[in-house]
C-alpha cells in the first residue's frame, strides 16, 4: 500500500496555487449529460473522483478528453442509462448521475450506494425529490434503482435537510422538466452555486441561485458552453491548517475567501494572520493553535469536510478545545489515529473533548478516509521525528498533489511505494 512520509516541525515559507474543485466539478461532469453536445470544463483537478467519473461517462457513451485540467465531454449520442454497479461502489458521488440521466433521457438506473467510514449515507432526499418531479422510483433485487418518467414535470420539493446531493439531483432533472419546479430547503454550499452558473451557461433559467429556495424553469434545448471550476475551498482550508500546525507562512493561489467565510473566523480565533486577497488568501502563524469550540454545520457553518483536519489542529493546541460533529454520524475516525500520534482526545457520541499536546509524536498511521488521511498530513507537520501514512488512495481521490504542494511550501514530505517499503525492512 503506497504511502506518505513527513519530517515534522519544519516551518513552512512558500505558495501554491489550489487546485480546481472536486465537489463542483463531479456534479458539472454530470451536467455534462443533459446536452446533445459539448461542454468544456476548465481548472479540472486531476484526482481519482474524477477519473472514475471519466470512466462513468465513457462506458454510458460520452466521449471524455482530459488533456492537463481541461475536460471536454462530447455527450451526443449516449447508449446506456444504467450505471454499472463497480463505478456506484467505487464513488457514491455518482448517485447525482441519476438525475442526469433522468433529465436528458427520462429513465435512469443505479445502486444504492451505501455507507462509508464518515455514515451511513442514505439517499431518502433524493429519491423523494425525484419522485416529486414524477420519477417512478422502483427498488429491485440486489439494491438496483431504476427511475423513470415520461416527461420530468415541474414541481415543489420541500427538503427536511439541505442535503448537498439531494439538491444537485433534483436542480439536474429539473433543468429539462416540463414547467417550474420549487426547491425550499435547498442546500446552499458554493458547489451548488457554481453547478446552478455552469447550468445558466448551458442555457437554464435558475433564480435564487445560493439561497434556501431556488427556482428552475424547465427548457426543452440546452447548447454547448465552457465553465471555469472554481478553487477547491477544502483544499485550500487543508492546506490553511498546515500552515498552522507547521508554523511560518504561505501565499494560496486561487483560494476564495467568500467561500470559506465560516473557516477563516474560527483560523483567526486560533491564532492565524490571514490577509484575503482577489487573487488569493495569504497566512502566518507563529504560535501554537490555541483552543477553540467549533460545530460542523451546512454551509454557510463549519464545513464538515475540514472537521478531521481542525481536530488535528486542535490536538497540538495550548489548551483545551471541543469539536462537534453534527453532518455525519462516524466522521470522528481519525481520533484514534491521532491518539497513536501522542494525542489526548475523548470522544462522547458527535461530540470530541481535545487537550492539546505539543509536539506529537511521529509514528505510522493509517488514512480513514478522504479528509481524515489530509488531517493526518496536517498532524505529521507537528509532530517530532518521522510520520508514515498508509492508505493514501483514500487522500489521492480528492487531493491531486498534496505532496508537492506542501513540498513547494517547504515541507520535508515525499511519497512512499511499496518498493521504498522493502529498502529500509519496514
Ligand atoms: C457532499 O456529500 C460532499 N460530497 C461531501 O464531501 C460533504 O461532506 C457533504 O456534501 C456535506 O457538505 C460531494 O459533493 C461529492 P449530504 P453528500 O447529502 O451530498 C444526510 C468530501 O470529503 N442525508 O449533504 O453525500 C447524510 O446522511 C465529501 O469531499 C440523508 O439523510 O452530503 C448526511 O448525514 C465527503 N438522506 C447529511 O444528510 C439523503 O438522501 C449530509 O449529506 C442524503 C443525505
């Protein structure tokens, strides 16, 4: 299993420039379907998530070309609507495929995606919002889901939680529907605010874009169009939290501070001299962290995917600090390998009690998933001597190079084969 090693407590001086969105970019990709035609997608990231939703497109008929982070999907003519079960497994994000494929084709067919390490994910909202546009919604053996409708009608969906999926599903079916449909409790995260401009520029008509009540007039033609994804805010709040556990400072191209308003206060409460830019976000520390109490929430709150890497940061603060945890019911696995670190966190169901230690300790720690192997990046900067990650497939499918990014700010950090394994008998 291919790895990451770190040297810690090495201040940071240096920039990097934030790679191009995941969690806007899988949903345009999906978008990409509603049109007999083309769609440009440009700061694309090079990461697994995308690569498998590249495959996805592919074996349904689109013709995809990644050439650096520019994608062109050539959507013209699409043989299937069923999504092979492999891809369903391997990225729950396809999930958002189905309203895709409902809005251009009016039938479409999936998995039930199941859970993952951070919950149990269900997808009650998207199917109920599907159904309320007048997708028949059948549950067959093996937990296929095939949807389909005659003519995807307009309607109201009022969603209980902003689910991000949800409102990405119903938003991509509603698009082509047949007259207006109303989405009260939509979620109103950046990524649905870039997916409703990128939509605007394939011809939709969308009001109260980022607010809790969008409005989508169904169209019967869409046209080709290009789009710019926009930075990946938890990229660049990963990479916030480095700086701040490393020490010294850095300069992140292409990071946009409105979208991480929520982040950027609690940075601050902690110690960090954060100076926003148009063009990017510039930040120091020279301190320990120092403690704070945060609660995860939909945007505009703390974001839940940069949780794992706060606790890292809370770990080696000079006190005590609180996290709770209220989007996913098991996004706290990262404790216990943060525990392995030297680190002092107690867990008492969504809620994590953190007294600070400085510096932990290096050791070889295992990636729970996506966000907590970044947090464990974070923590092997303030920790002494050396720390090994495994596991970091999980890290590779939403960071295209954290390596070399933290490399270019100084870090003495460097990705470790199976080969390298075998060198040193360890
Ligand atoms: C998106 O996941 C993101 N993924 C997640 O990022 C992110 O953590 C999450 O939104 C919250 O911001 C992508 O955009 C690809 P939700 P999603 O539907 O859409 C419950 C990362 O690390 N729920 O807003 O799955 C659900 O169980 C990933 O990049 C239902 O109950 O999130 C959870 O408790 C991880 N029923 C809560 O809502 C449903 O039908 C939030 O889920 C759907 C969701």
């Amino acid at each position: 299993m291919s790895g990451i090693e770190i040297e810690g407590l090495r201040p940071l001086d240096g920039e990097v420039t934030v790679q191009g969105s995941k969690n806007a970019v899988l949903p345009m990709m999906a978008a990409a379907v509603l049109h007999r035609g083309t769609t440009v997608l440009k700061n694309v990231p090079r990461i697994q998530d995308v690569f498998c939703m590249i495959d996805i497109l592919t074996s349904m008929g689109c013709k995809c070309n990644l050439e650096e982070h520019r994608l062109t999907i050539d959507a013209s003519s699409i043989g299937r609507v069923a999504i092979p079960r492999e891809y369903v497994t391997a990225m729950r994000s396809s999930i958002v495929l189905l309203g895709a494929f409902l809005g251009r084709a009016g039938e479409a067919a999936t998995y039930y995606p199941g859970g993952c390490s951070i919950g149990s994910r269900p997808i009650d909202l998207h199917l109920y919002g599907l159904g309320r546009l007048g997708a028949q919604i059948s549950e067959q053996e093996g937990g296929r889901i095939a949807a389909a409708a005659q003519r995807l009608a307009g309607g109201r969906v009022r969603f209980p939680y902003p689910s991000v999926g949800a409102t990405e599903n119903v938003l991509l079916a509603a698009v082509k529907a047949q007259g207006t449909t109303v989405i009260e409790g939509a979620a109103r995260e950046p990524e649905i605010v870039s997916l409703c401009r990128m939509l605007e520029g394939m011809g939709a008509r969308i009001s109260g874009i980022g607010e809790e009540t969008v409005v989508v007039e169904g169209v019967n033609e869409l046209r080709d169009s290009e789009y710019t994804a926009p930075g990946d805010r938890i990229v660049a709040g990963t990479y916030l939290a480095c700086v701040m556990a490393a020490g010294g400072r850095a300069y992140l191209r292409g990071a946009d501070a409105a979208q991480l308003e929520g982040v950027l206060k609690v940075l601050r409460r902690m110690g960090a001299d954060i100076q926003t830019q148009p063009s990017g976000i510039r930040v120091r520390m020279g301190r320990r962290p120092k403690p704070v109490s945060v609660r995860t929430a939909p945007y505009p709150g703390f974001p839940t995917d940069l949780q794992s890497p706060l606790l890292s940061l809370l770990a080696v603060c000079d006190g005590r600090g609180q996290v709770w945890e209220t989007v996913f019911e098991g996004r706290f696995a990262t404790a216990g390998q943060l525990r392995r670190m030297g680190a002092c966190i107690e867990l008492d169901g969504n809620r994590a009690e953190v007294r600070g230690v400085y510096p932990l300790r290096g050791t070889r720690v295992e990636a729970p998933d996506l966000r907590g192997g970044a947090a464990l990046v974070v923590a092997g900067l303030a920790a002494e001597g050396r720390t090994g990650i495994v596991g970091c497939s999980h890290i590779l499918r939403g960071y295209e190079d954290i390596c070399g990014d933290l490399k270019a700010m100084g870090a003495r950090i460097r990705r470790r084969t199976e080969a390298d394994e075998g060198t040193d008998g360890r």
